[in-house]
C-alpha cells in the first residue's frame, strides 16, 4: 500500500491538471500585485500628508516681520517694512513697493528692511489701504512673492492738553525799530498759532502768571507747583533781529526748553525787504515751517515695556529727538459702516500716560513713563504719540 501511494504522489500529472494549476498561481500572482499595489498607493498620500504637516521648506521664502497684519498700522510719517529672505540658492533681488535692493552676500539667509513713506494726502484721512508687494528673486531664477493691503490708522489728538505749549518771547535787536520788532513777533505768533499744532501763551499772561507762581512760592512753594502744572510751557522762542543792507533784515530763533532752560536748537529766516509785508509773513511761514519739521507729530505702537521704561515705534529716521514729550493713549472703538468699512466716526482717545524720550535709534526709540492716570496699565500694542 506504501509502494502503490508514493507511486500515486510522484506519478505524472495530465495536461488538464497542469492547466488548472497554472492558471491557480496566475491568479495569485495578479492578486498579490494588486494587493501590494493598493498598499502602495495608500501609503504615498499618507507620506505625503506627513509631510505637509511637517511643512517642508520652501527654496525660497519671505519671512515678514513688520508691519504685523494683525491690527492697524498707526504710523504717521512712514511703514518700516522688515524681515528676512531665506534662499537655498541665494538671493538675487528684493523689490518692496518699487525700491529694489540687488546688495545680497548670497547667504541663506538674507535680512532686509526699509521705509515706506507716507503721502501727505493719505495721513489726512482718519484711516486708508496702502498695498504692500515683496518680489524676492534667487540666483536661480526662481521668485517669491506677498502682497497684502497694510490698514493705516494713525492716532490723532487736537484736545488742547495733547499739544506743546509755546511762548513767544520780546524781540531785540540793534539799529531795529522797537516797532517793527514787535510786529515781527506778533505776525510770528500769529502764524503758530494757525498751525494748530502749538498751543500758543499769550505773553501777557505768561508774565502775570510767572510773577503769580512767584507770589505762591514766597507763601507756600506746594502751591507754586500747582500752578506752574496749570500753566506749563514746553519751550520758549527768544529772538534777535539784525538788519541786512538797506532792506533786509535777518531773524535768529532761538528754541528753549522751558523745563532745563537748555537751548534746543535754532531757527533762522531772512526778510528781503522788512517794509514789505508779504515779504515778512512769507519769511515767517518759513521759520514755522523748520520748527513744525523740528517738533513732527508722531504716532505709533508701544513695541516693548519694561517696568517704567517704554520702546516706541518711531525713531531717528522718522524725526524723533533725544528730549520730546509723547503722550500714550489708549485707542477707543470707532464706529465702521458695516458694508463698506468706512469709518464713520473715530473713537475716544483718552490719554492715559505720559513721558519723554531718553534714547534715539534707528527706527525706534527708549521713553520713559512720568506720568500715569486713572490706574491704567501700561502694556505693549498701546499707541504713542509726540505732543
């Protein structure tokens, strides 16, 4: 039975047989190639989704790191635009809003910055869009690009607290009429005054104010304080007039800080024909011209705060001095059409800080906090403005 059952398993299959089972592996072959073919194609979207997750870096990338467009931009004098490019093959050029730049080390990693200046027609809105475009371009040939609509919205105070106090002092000068000096002076205050930038002292009052501070300080010097906080004067002009030729005559200014009775800076202008009334005036507006450029009405963001020492988002390159009063304010809400996301009227700005600025950089500056009201705290995104 052993011999007959060995004989039975090694005895030769029929052609019928070897067909059926050809066609058995055939089969499984196929099934086991689509099975490891669908097991492939499963596994490549889920590399894939990997992958996005871990966001692979791009050859070339714009990273931007000001202006954050999250909330308005409250700059008034320029966008400062920085960041960093970072480029496999290096960085060829870099354009923002049409200025280019092509002075790249061919780095990786690339910072850049720059100004953006600020239309005079578009700061006199309450709020506007102004288009930011990034070109970026590697030595390959290869570009990146952002765009965005950057929302500027300056602060803006005109209460009679939020601005610099000014007295225009007596005008002197040799061989000049007493009276045309003093007509100097006045069509000088005049024209300060129309400015609106500037609350102007009357020095008449001035004086009988100083000689009452000087009264108070005799009886009692706490009241004294008192008033000299009500009547505060941020800077003097003190002037000389010297005459030039028959007709001319030149005005040195002279800006005071009322506070240290340091001089701060001078201001000159020369009057062509002193007789001339148009000709004074037109001298005049431009000596207010050099002391509006002097003191700049900045606004911007608390960057950075630390304990009583505040960084602002204004600096050398935007007119800022060693010395300026700023205010700190706290932006009310406005009311915004909801359709077309005008503004149909600002909110309050209630002033709830004050200071002075101690140190001057580049593009942003150190203040240090004098004055806080109301109990409000001081925290960074707050606005700033010069007073």
């Amino acid at each position: 039975m052993r011999l007959s059952h060995e004989a039975k398993d090694v005895a030769p299959r029929s052609e019928a047989q070897r067909r059926r089972t050809s066609r058995t592996r055939g089969r499984s072959l196929r099934y086991a190639l689509a099975l490891a073919t669908s097991c492939l194609v499963t596994f490549l979207p889920a590399h894939r989704a990997h992958g996005q997750e871990e966001k692979v870096k791009a050859p070339l990338q714009i990273i931007l790191e000001n202006p954050s467009r999250d909330h308005p931009y409250r700059g008034s004098k320029s966008v400062y635009v920085s960041g960093y490019i970072l480029a496999e093959q290096g960085v060829e050029s870099l354009n923002i809003n049409g200025v280019t730049r092509t002075d790249f080390s061919g780095a990786p990693k690339e910072p850049f910055s720059v100004r953006l200046p600020i239309g005079a027609e578009d700061i006199s809105r309450l709020a506007f869009e102004m288009p930011i475009r990034i070109l970026a371009r590697d030595r390959s040939g290869r570009e990146a690009k952002l765009e965005f609509e950057l929302t500027v919205w300056p602060i803006s105070l005109n209460a009679r607290e939020s601005k610099m106090s000014v007295a225009v002092l007596a005008f002197h000068g040799v061989g000049v009429p007493q009276e045309l000096a003093a007509m100097i002076r006045t069509t000088l205050e005049t024209r300060i005054f129309d400015l609106g930038r500037f609350r102007v002292l009357d020095l008449t009052n001035l004086e009988d104010i100083l000689a009452e501070q000087e009264r108070a300080a005799l009886k009692d010097p706490n009241a004294a304080i008192v008033h000299g906080k009500v009547a505060r004067c941020d800077f003097y002009l003190d002037g000389d007039l010297f005459p030039r030729g028959d007709k001319g005559i030149e005005l040195k200014l002279r800006v005071i800080d009322a506070s240290t009775d340091n001089l701060v800076t001078t201001l000159d202008t020369f009057v062509e024909d002193k007789n001339d009334p148009n000709a004074v005036d037109l001298s005049l507006k431009n000596v207010v011209g050099q002391l509006l450029a002097f003191f700049p009405r900045l606004s911007g963001d608390i960057i950075g705060i630390r304990e009583d020492t505040i960084l602002v988002s204004w600096g050398l390159e935007d007119g800022a001095r060693i010395g300026q009063q700023l205010l700190i304010v706290e932006q009310g809400e406005s009311f915004i059409d909801a359709s077309t996301g005008e503004i149909l009227e600002p909110g309050e700005n209630p002033v709830i800080g004050e200071g002075v600025i101690e140190k001057v950089g580049t593009s942003s500056s150190v203040a240090r906090v004098t004055e806080t009201q109301g109990g409000v705290k001081i925290v960074k995104g707050m606005a700033a403005i010069t007073k």
